[in-house]
C-alpha cells in the first residue's frame, strides 16, 4: 500500500510535470490553431457570436428587427415550449459544427458543448432531464458518434443534471431536407421518432419533468419539434430546445 506521504509527492510530480508540458506546448485555439486558448481563443470567440440578431422568444428565430413577431411561430404550432440557438449557423460557426459532424473532429466537441452549455445556463439552468436528438443507425455506424449527444454531454455535466442518452429513437430515414421547404420539412419529420423501447429496463418516465433537448443545429423546428412530441408522450410537461447554432 502506498503511504500518504509518497501518494502527496507523487500528485505534487505529477501536477508539475503537466505545467511543465503546458508551458513548452501551451494549449492553441481548436479553431485557428494560432492563439494560446482553452477551447477557442477571444478573436474566434468574437466571430461566431459577431453581430448578435434580435430573436423571436418562442422559437429562437432570428429576425431581421425586433418586435416583428416570428412568421413561423404564426404558421407552425411546435411541440417543443421555447426553442435556442447560442449562435447564428453561418461562417466560422457553421465551418466548426460541420468540422465537427461531418469531419470527424471529435475534439470540437469540448469547446463547442461549452457553448451549449453557457446557452444552457442562461435559458434553462434547472431542467429535470437532459436528452439529446438521436441519428439513424446508419449514420451512427458511419459517423461513429451522435454529435448531439455528445453535446448534451457537456451540458448535463454543467447543469448537473441526468442525461438520458437513449431515450429516443428515429423511427425512419427522413430524407434530405436541405431543398425542402419549411412546411415541407415540418411534413417530413412529423412522426420521425419515439420513445426507444430498451431489450432491457423500462423507457423514462418524464411525467410532470421539464425536459432539455440538445441538438447542433436548429433550422426550422422541424426534427427538434418531433423530438419534442416524442418526449410528451413519455409525459414530459416542458421542452424546451437548445442547439449551438440557429
């Protein structure tokens, strides 16, 4: 057995060799690589939240000036209660989610679930679950990971809230939607998932709980909407929605 004194000079050798080796190769920015950073540095920081737009207060849309209500809200009753974007999906932002989703950088998913999660602690700190939007199969065994839950990692880490990894589950392959129009994505997705049905263990009773969905994106509503009726037939009361980019 090792005695405490050895164990406290081992952590102290240990603690001094980390900053040793911070030192020589101190931590760069994931996004330019250029600047000393933990995550993305201030310049990278200040280019994806450039130019905040005024947003509508249900569906996190953003809008051209505020106090225009939100067309979509208008035309479209959604599931989800409120729905949140931290950033617009465009430039840097939008080249960092697809590195990130489509390039296999795992490692962005650190900096960029802190983004979810600071919109998390602003817009819904106290949830009583945290779920993310689940991927089809064949996604998932192409892509190797659900960005979304990965995500939703980090935001129930911060909230310190349960993450239910695998509470849903997408029925069917839903097509492409980049040429769809926003009622048309609406039609596609109506129905597209449910409560996965475990081999083992019962499906999560969200009765009466307040229900966090995390995703990357949130364009139209579309998916996080039908998440969000999946997640009230296990009872949830409240969902809100929340992505990195809108």
């Amino acid at each position: 057995m090792i005695s405490a004194p050895a164990r406290f000079l081992f952590a102290a050798a240990r603690a001094a060799g980390e900053t040793a080796l911070e030192l020589l190769y101190p931590p760069l920015c994931m996004s330019c690589g250029k600047r000393r950073a933990e995550g993305f540095c201030d310049a990278c920081l200040m280019e994806i939240f450039a130019a905040p737009a005024p947003t509508c207060a249900d569906c996190g849309r953003l809008l051209r000036a505020p106090g225009i209500p939100c067309k979509d809200c208008r035309q479209t009753e959604f599931a989800f209660d409120k729905a949140r974007g931290a950033a617009r999906y465009a430039g840097l932002l939008r080249a960092l989610l697809r590195r990130f989703k489509l390039g296999g950088e795992i490692h962005l998913a650190r900096p960029l679930g802190a983004i979810a999660a600071d919109l998390a602690e602003r817009e819904c700190p106290r949830p009583d679950a945290v779920v993310p939007v689940p991927i089809s199969r064949r996604k998932l065994l192409a892509r190797g990971f659900n960005q979304a839950e990965l995500l939703a990692e980090s935001v129930a880490a911060r909230l310190g809230r349960p993450l239910f990894p695998k509470a849903l589950v997408r029925l069917r392959k839903a097509g492409k939607q980049a040429f769809l129009t926003r009622a048309g994505r609406i039609a596609n997705a109506a129905g597209l998932f449910a409560p996965k049905q475990p081999m083992f263990g019962s499906v999560p009773d969200f009765s009466g709980k307040r229900v966090l969905l995390v995703d990357d994106v949130i364009t139209t509503g579309a998916t996080a909407s039908a998440c969000a009726a999946a997640l009230r037939i296990m009872g949830a009361s409240e969902v809100d929605a929340l992505a990195v980019g809108r």
